[in-house]
C-alpha cells in the first residue's frame, strides 16, 4: 500500500479532508465515510499495527456509561411522539395566549420549551408543533412566514434546554461534566426563547396584520377551561422529576433519563393510550436513532484517534493558535469553522469530528470548556434552520400544506437565524449568561 506518511501531516491532512469531501458528495453515510477513511490512513500511514489500538478507542466510546442516556431521551421523545401529551399540552396553553397580540405564537414557543424539556429530541419536536400549531396560526390569519419560523426555530430548542441530546454528546467527545452542561445551558436556552417570543409580540404590535388577535370567543364555561389546565399536570412532573433530580445531584444523568421514561410511560398509562403497538413502535424508532448516532460515533472516533496517531490534533492547534495572538480571534474562527460545517453536515458528525480537536484548544487559550459547549449549541441551533441542509426545514416540510415549498421555509427561517445569532454573541462576549452558576 501506498506510505501516506511520506506526505507528511499537512498534506495527509489535506488529503484526508478532500477524501471526505470527495466521498460524502458520492451520497455515501457520513459513518460509513468516516470508517473508511479512517482504516485507510490507519493502513496506509501505520500499517496493520495500528488497526487495534483505533478499535479500542472506539470500545472506550461505546462503553461510556452516560452514553446509556441517549436511548432513554430517544425513546422518551418516541413515545410523547405516539400519545396525545403533546396534543393537550398545546390545548392547555391556549389559556395563557388569550387575546393578545401574537398570543398563539407566544404559546407555540412555551409548548416547545415543555416539550424540549421533556425529551431534548429536536426532529418530533418540529414535526408535532407542524401538526398542532401551525395549522392553527394559519387559520387565525397569521402570516405564514412569521408562522413557519416559530414551528421551526422553538422546536429546534431541543438543542439547548436540558435534557439536550447535543449536550450529552458534546460532554462524551470533550470528557465534561454533562450535568454542568445542562446547568449552564438553561439560561442561554431561555433566553433565545425569551428572544423569538418577544419578537413575534413586537411584530404583532408593528404590524398587527402578521400576527391578529383571534377573532372567535371562547363561550365555554370557566370551570370546564380549566380542566384543561389537566393537560399541564403530567408533562410538567416528568420536566421537574427529570430536571430536578440532575439539578438537585438527586440522580445522574444517566438515571434521571430512566426516570424520565417511566415517568412518560406512566403518562400514557393514566391517560388510556398505552398499548403494547404504542411501545413496540417507539423502541423501533428509538432503535433507528440510536443506530445511526453509534455508527456516526464509531466512525468518527475512529477517523478522530487516527488522526491523533499521525500527530494532526497537534497540527491543527498549531494552526488554530497560529491565526492571532489573541484567544477571542481563534475562538471566532472556530465558531465560522461550526457555522460552515452546519451547513453541510448532521449536527452529531459536526460534534464526534470537531469537539475533541478543539475542546483542548479551548482549554489551551483560557476558556471554561463548558462555556464552549454552550457555544457549540447554540452553533448547533444555527445549522437546524440554515441553508441548504437545514434539518428544520425538512421535517416542517414533510408535515406542512403541500403549497409550502421549501424555499418559502428558508426565507421564513433568515429573522430567526438572526436572533440565534444574536444570543451566540451575546454568549461570547458575557460568558456569565451560561457560568452564571460558579
């Protein structure tokens, strides 16, 4: 075989990205892409000798015990997607919008904030508010623009508030305290949520055509509008049994996602919707997930101990550091090199191929890592609704009114891209937002 190691580390490293490139644009899996570079230059810089030691670096992923709660927020998400939680939920909160301007857009944002409380899963996030909210804000007159961009950007909140799947992964691949991710992300979470809410008000006060009060009074009496209040009941004790047995050092991670499970089992049991189709179906889907999240891990931790092995987590800080002298300019670089990368990639590939070379670099320039994790959501939030790949975009499209093209889905998503890009800044430059807690 070819001695790739005569190429020496810059060009190998060249190498190795237009070998990726090259393979992703064939339509080939990003783990299978990964997986095959990364047992190329094992062979072709090391030889056959090196082929254990990235296998034990995978087994060393794998086996890590908080790695137990993805399946768990997985199947929780799976099992809230097949019952009528979310459905009464969103019935409850309409007491809360009232008669106010841009109300139902206001209470679309609190049931994802719930529901991303809940499961941390950010495609049944979207695809659910698709089906509850946005035919509703578009019966009211809303416009639909301003209605695509609340379905998008607060379900793509999983990503940011606790239990977020992108936190867990991110705290695996940089070895962080996943429970201190959580913590320092609430605040940021809520805070663009915060955002996008206070948006769509002032839009309604602006331009009251985008955003009308609704029309229809509700005749009912009080006593039976209350009941649905019921709605709030359940979802809001899995949120505090989850939430608060990490925030109270209660439970791990890994044990309040069981706890979640069984609470939302519980759930559709007290409610009459548990049936054994239900569970078989969801753990089905969790089982698909949860496959593609390992495979995306095996071989990006491969590609990634590679390429520690030829010396190039090195190279690459080297050339990171190189850029300026002053930490805030290579930290900057490396939000443009995540911002870029969420354009193309899945955010799970983005987070196993960029966190370990840059979480060190991060600790290097005198940064808190877990601050970095914060970014690196945020970042993550960026890439769900950006253009040409954005994931928000395609699941709302697979749920939406057929003459809702994709491209009307962009455009809606650009004010709200600027809002994220607004807390990813203000994150930056006031790292206490996320360390509030230190």
């Amino acid at each position: 075989m070819f001695d790739l190691a005569a190429l020496g580390i810059g060009g190998g490293s060249l190498m190795m990205f237009g070998m990726l490139l090259v393979l992703l644009l064939t339509g080939m899996p990003l783990a299978f892409v990964t997986i095959l570079v990364a047992l190329i230059f094992a062979l072709g810089w090391f030889g056959p000798m090196a082929v254990p030691i990235v296998t034990t670096r995978i087994y060393s992923f794998i086996m890590q015990y908080v790695f137990v709660s993805v399946p768990m927020f997985v199947l929780m998400a799976s099992i809230l997607d097949r019952s009528g939680i979310a459905r009464d939920l969103f019935d409850a909160m309409r007491l809360v919008a009232g008669r106010v301007r841009g109300g139902v857009g206001v209470q679309t944002l609190l049931v994802a904030v719930v529901l991303a409380a809940m499961s941390g899963i950010i495609g049944g996030e979207i695809v659910l508010l698709g089906l509850l909210a946005l035919p509703q804000m578009l019966r009211l007159g809303y416009d639909r623009k301003l209605a695509i961009g609340i379905v998008c950007a607060g379900g793509a909140l999983g990503t940011m508030i606790p239990p977020s799947i992108v936190l867990i992964i991110f705290g695996l691949s940089a070895n962080v305290s996943i429970g201190e991710l959580f913590t320092a992300s609430f605040v940021p979470g809520v805070m663009l949520a915060a955002f996008y809410a206070g948006y769509v008000l002032l839009i309604g006060y602006l331009q009251p055509h985008k955003a009308p009060v609704p029309t229809e009074v509700d005749t009912r009496p009080l006593a039976e509008r209350l009941k649905l209040l019921r709605g709030l009941i359940l979802p809001l004790l899995v949120v505090v049994f989850v939430l608060g047995s990490i925030y109270g050092g209660i439970a791990s991670v890994t044990e309040a996602s069981a706890i979640g499970v069984v609470g939302v089992i519980l759930s559709t049991i007290l409610r009459g919707e548990f049936t054994l189709r239900m569970m078989s179906d969801a753990a089905l889907q969790t089982l698909r997930t949860c496959g593609m999240i390992v495979w995306i891990g095996v071989g990006a931790t491969a590609l990634i101990g590679v390429y520690n092995l030829m010396g190039g987590i090195d190279f690459i800080e080297q050339l990171l550091l190189g850029v300026s002298d002053t930490p805030i300019v290579v930290l900057l670089v490396m939000m443009a090199i995540l911002v870029v990368l969420g354009m193309f990639l899945d955010w799970v590939g983005i987070a196993l191929l960029t966190v370990p070379i840059f979480a060190p670099i991060v600790v290097e320039l005198g940064y808190d890592p877990i601050w970095f994790g914060v970014l690196f959501s945020l970042n993550m939030q960026i890439s769900f609704l950006s253009p040409p790949f954005g994931p928000a975009a395609f699941y709302l499209k697979s749920v939406a009114p057929p003459d809702i093209s994709l491209g009307t889905i962009f455009m809606s998503l650009l004010p709200f891209i600027g809002l994220q890009v607004l807390a990813l800044g203000l994150v930056i430059a006031f790292p206490q937002i996320a360390l509030w807690y230190q």
